[in-house]
C-alpha cells in the first residue's frame, strides 16, 4: 500500500517524500507542476536510492485521480497541492478558490469513491488571524483571515471537518505550518521560488547576488526591535513531522488538527544577522513599509504534536541558514541551474 502525495514536487512536498521513503513507506506522487518541475522527484530518487511512481495530474482533473487510484494501492493521502502565494491570491481570487477548493473536493470525491478515507492536508498558521495571542494553540477560535489564500486554508479544514461529520469513516489530520525554511541537507532540493515573496528565499537571492538589499517591511511593530516576529520551522523538521502524522492518521478515525513550528519566535533583522553570521555573507537591508495585512507576531505552541505524535523540531536558525544557502548556491536559478 502507498502514500499518494498531492504536489509532491513542490518545496515541502519533495522534503517529505524524501523522509517517507526514509521511513519505509511507499510512496506516489501527482503533480500538475504549476509551481514545481518533475527534476525535484528525480533528486528525491537521486537522494535516497528509492524509486517510485509519479504522475502529471491536477487535483481538479477527477478522470485522472481515477487513473492514478486504479493504477496504484492507495491507504492515504497527504494533500500538498495549492496555490500559495498570498499577494498574487488578492489578485487572482478565482483562480486560487478554484484551484485549492474545487481542488481539494475533487481530490475528496476521488477518495471516497476509491475507498481511501484518511487525509493529512497542508494548513497554515494563517487561519489563527490577528485576534488571537501568540503562542496560537489548536484550541483556539480560528481567525478572520486576511487574503483568499488564507481563506481556502479555513474553507478547507471547514470542509474536511463536514466530511468527518457526515461519515466517521474519515481520518483527518489538518498540519497547521508556521514559516518553512531550509532545504534538505544535500544541497540537492530546496525552495525554488520565480518571485521570493517570503523573508529567507528573499535573504538568500541577496546572498547569491540575484537581489541588491532585503527590504524590511517596518519598524514600528509591537517587538523589540519592531520588527515582525515569526516562527520558522526547517523543512527537513516539517516533513518529518508529516511522518508522524500519517502514522497517527493510519488506524484511526476522527479530526486532528496540530500546530507545526518550534514555539520560538525570531524577527526580521534576527534573522537576516543569524544568515550573516552563519554563512560568513553581509546582506544588505533597509527598512520599507509595512506590507499591508502583516501581524506583529506569529509563532506556535506545539505541545499538542508532541505529546501525540511524538514529534518536536530539531534544528535551530544557524542550521535554517547553513541548508538554505548550500541549495540557493549550488542552484543559483533553482531547478534549472
Ligand atoms: P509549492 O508551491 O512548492 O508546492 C505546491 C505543489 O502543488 C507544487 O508542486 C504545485 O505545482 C502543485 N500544485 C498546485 N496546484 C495543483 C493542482 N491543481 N494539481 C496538482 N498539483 C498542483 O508550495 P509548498 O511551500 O511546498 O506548500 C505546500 C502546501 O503547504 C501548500 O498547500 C501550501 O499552501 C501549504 N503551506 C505552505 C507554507 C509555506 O510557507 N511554504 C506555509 C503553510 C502552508
Ligand atoms: C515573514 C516576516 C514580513 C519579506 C507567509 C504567509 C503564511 C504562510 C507562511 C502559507 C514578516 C517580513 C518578508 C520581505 C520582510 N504561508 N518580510 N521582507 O507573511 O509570516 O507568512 O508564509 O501558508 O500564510 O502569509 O512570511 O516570509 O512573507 O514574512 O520584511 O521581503 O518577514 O513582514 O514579518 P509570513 P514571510
């Protein structure tokens, strides 16, 4: 039997294929590469030795999901595939309900038609919004969400939610991310964004000289030093964590929603000084305004993912930094270098 990863190619996706396959499991993988080229599975295979199928097929596309669940023993499903950048989802909103809701529904029919009912989705820190205080805790009131983006994130966890409801059959496992950085330790894959919309894959095209200073989106937070304050969690940690979570999610029933971060806040200017320092590069910054929609803080309190998969985040900021620029050096232009 075999996981099915939905956008296995893509960052976090191709980082938790690597650690599946690491921990025995068989994998296979759907992708419509939209945000992601098929070279990333290729060095997944590249790095553990292990081969496994993999398939161009969008979420929407119910034919093709058929295809792939007749062709494959399927237990369960680890759900990557989405949109995800917050700016372009306030231009786009459409494209990105369309895209991540219908989706995800699409994606849901096919397994409920095929007989495969457990799910581990890909949420967001997001959905906490700015009413809540930090640490955010799974317990609490899910936010008002600031961009369409977001907004699928919450729609989704409703909607999964509903199907638990209507057939506890289902076993739901909603990861709620906090900020993924790094790259796997080999240099081999890693973020690989056209526009850096995020903090480090911004830091690092400055590092590599594609970029001429980070510019930092205000001062005047509520922080010590006034700028904004998030947990960043290493990739590598966060598909582990996906290891224990499907391993939790196979043999049970029910909806679990976990947090996963370090618990440990780090600012803008922290981190721009802690990539400094542990790659020996100067990186330029000035402050900017702002960005519309930014909270002061946002990290987690990931006692829950400890307590019942077991799982806690191992590596600190100086590793974050040493693995992104190890990917973002040796692949300058991403996949294509
Ligand atoms: P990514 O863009 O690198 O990976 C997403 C993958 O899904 C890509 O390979 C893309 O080609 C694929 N995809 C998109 N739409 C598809 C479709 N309709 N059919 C098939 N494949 C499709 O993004 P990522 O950073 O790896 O994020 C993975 C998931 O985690 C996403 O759902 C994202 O919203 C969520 N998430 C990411 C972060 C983050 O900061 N990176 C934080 C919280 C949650
Ligand atoms: C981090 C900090 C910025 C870029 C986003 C999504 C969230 C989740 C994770 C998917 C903030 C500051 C940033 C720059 C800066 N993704 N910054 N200059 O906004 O915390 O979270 O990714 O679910 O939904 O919103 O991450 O990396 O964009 O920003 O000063 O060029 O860095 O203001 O304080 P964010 P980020």
């Amino acid at each position: 039997m075999s996981i099915l990863i939905t956008g296995g190619a893509g960052y976090i996706g191709s980082h938790t294929c690597v650690e599946l396959l690491e921990a025995g499991y068989d994998i296979v993988v759907i992708d419509n590469y939209v945000n992601s080229c098929p070279e990333s599975l290729e060095r997944v295979k590249k790095i553990t030795g292990k081969d496994f199928p993999y398939y161009e097929c969008d979420i929407r596309d119910r034919d093709g999901l058929d295809k792939v669940f007749a062709a494959q023993k399927i237990e369960a499903v680890i759900h990557f595939a989405g949109l995800k950048a917050v700016g372009e989802s306030c231009q786009k909103p459409l494209e990105y309900y369309d895209n991540n809701i219908t989706g995800t529904l699409t994606l849901l029919e096919a397994m409920r038609a095929n007989g495969c009912k457990t799910i581990v989705f890909s949420s967001s820190a997001t959905v906490y919004g700015a009413e809540n205080q930090v640490p955010f805790v799974e317990t609490m009131k899910t936010g008002t969400t600031t961009n369409p983006y977001g907004t699928t994130k919450l729609y989704i966890e409703g909607i999964l939610q509903d199907v638990y409801k209507a057939d506890n059959d289902w076993s739901v496992v909603l990861l709620r991310y906090f900020n993924p950085v790094g790259a796997h330790e080999s240099g081999m894959i890693g973020e690989a964004p056209s526009f850096p919309n995020n903090l480090m894959p911004y830091i690092s095209q400055v590092a590599v000289g594609k970029r001429e200073c980070v510019n930092v989106f205000g001062d005047c937070y509520d922080t010590p030093d006034g700028t904004g304050v998030r947990d960043y969690i290493h990739v590598v940690d966060l598909a582990k964590g996906h290891v224990n979570a499907i391993q939790f999610a196979l043999g049970r029933t029910g909806v679990e929603i976990f947090n996963l971060g370090t618990g440990h806040g780090v600012s803008v200017i922290e981190l721009i000084k802690a990539f400094s320092e542990a790659n020996g590069i100067e990186i330029p910054y000035k402050i900017v305004e702002p960005r519309a929609g930014d909270i002061a803080y946002c990290y987690a309190n990931c006692d829950k993912a400890q307590r019942v998969l077991g799982w806690k985040a191992e590596r600190d900021i100086k590793k974050m930094c040493e693995d992104t620029w190890r990917w973002q050096k040796n692949n300058p232009n991403g996949y294509n270098s």
